[in-house]
C-alpha cells in the first residue's frame, strides 16, 4: 500500500478479534524482542534473504505487462538503475538501520485499523470515497503506555535459523539403470 510507510498486518480468529488489545500487546512484545536482539535480527534477515534468492532463482518468466507495472512501481521509489536490477547493497544486513526502524515502531505513531466482515456491526461513518462503514475513536492512553513499555514475555523467541536451505545447484548426469 503507498497510504503508509510501514505496515504490520495481522489475520485473526474469531477470539482474536475479540481480543484486539492483548494481539496489539504481543506485536509490541515482539518489537521489543526484536530490538534488545541484533544478531537474532541478522540470523532472520540472512534467512529471508536466502529465501528471496531462492525465489527469484527459480520464479517463472513474468508476462510482459506484470514486468512493465512491476518496473514503474520501483521507479516510484528510485531512478537508480543498479536499485532497479537488484543491487546486492539493498540485500546488506545494516545493524544501524534496523534498530532505527525499530525505534519508530511504537503506539505514539501508529494508526490501528481493525477491519472485520462481521455482518451484524452498526458503524456511525461511512467513508464517501469507498462507501465503507467505520468508527474512529482514541486509543486510551493506559493503553498506548502499557503497549509502549511492552517487554518480551519469556515464551517469546524467535525461530531458529533453517538449516534447509539449499546451496548446491549443480546439475548431475543422469546415472544408467543397472
């Protein structure tokens, strides 16, 4: 979405909808997880970068006009052609930048959108551009503080780094029967 710089999205059961401020809770949790962890940090990042690799290795050929939204999309972002082709510098674990990042993920400056088909939800709004029903109201600010404080519980951790990631490509001959 270009509407926000960063977006943390999550999916939730029915009883998860119904507890909206203890799953806040836990992604504050694991944002303070993330910050007083650098190297777990890095392990993740090399893990997702592995598999980014893997998957552009092996993706199939996108039609013409995917490529070409594709290609303006980026150039929205950047005209810097080595940006454009994958430059390895953007595949760099930057230590600095990521606990910057996280500095900023905090419920002082954060918009809390809860978005539900539940059929049954009177709402007093209807936003004129999309025709869509919604309620706006403030964060309490026990809330906010209790979010903005939030420490790693004990059953918080992070997964440990895959070892299955496969690094030998080589092509073997095929070996007679017998």
């Amino acid at each position: 979405s270009y509407f926000t710089t960063f977006e943390v999205s999550v999916s939730l059961t029915e009883a998860g909808l119904s507890n909206i401020t203890e799953v806040a809770q836990q992604l504050f949790e694991f944002v303070s997880l993330l910050r007083v962890s650098p190297e777990q940090c890095r392990s993740s990042w090399e893990d997702m970068v592995a598999l980014s690799n893997l998957t552009f290795m092996f993706q199939s050929a996108p039609s013409t006009s995917d490529f070409v939204e594709n290609t303006a999309r980026a150039m929205l972002v950047t005209t810097d052609i080595e940006d454009l082709l994958g430059n390895p510098k953007n595949f760099a674990y930057n230590a600095t930048l990521v606990a910057e990042v996280l500095e900023q993920i905090n419920p002082q400056n954060m918009l809390l959108y809860v978005l539900t088909q539940k059929p049954n939800i009177t709402l007093p709004y209807t936003e004129p551009f999309y025709d869509v029903k919604f309620q706006n109201q403030p964060i309490p600010t026990e809330l906010l503080e209790a979010w903005a404080s939030a420490k790693p519980s004990s059953q918080m951790a992070f997964p440990p780094a895959n070892q299955y990631f496969p690094t030998n490509f080589t092509v073997l001959p095929l070996q007679p029967n017998g």
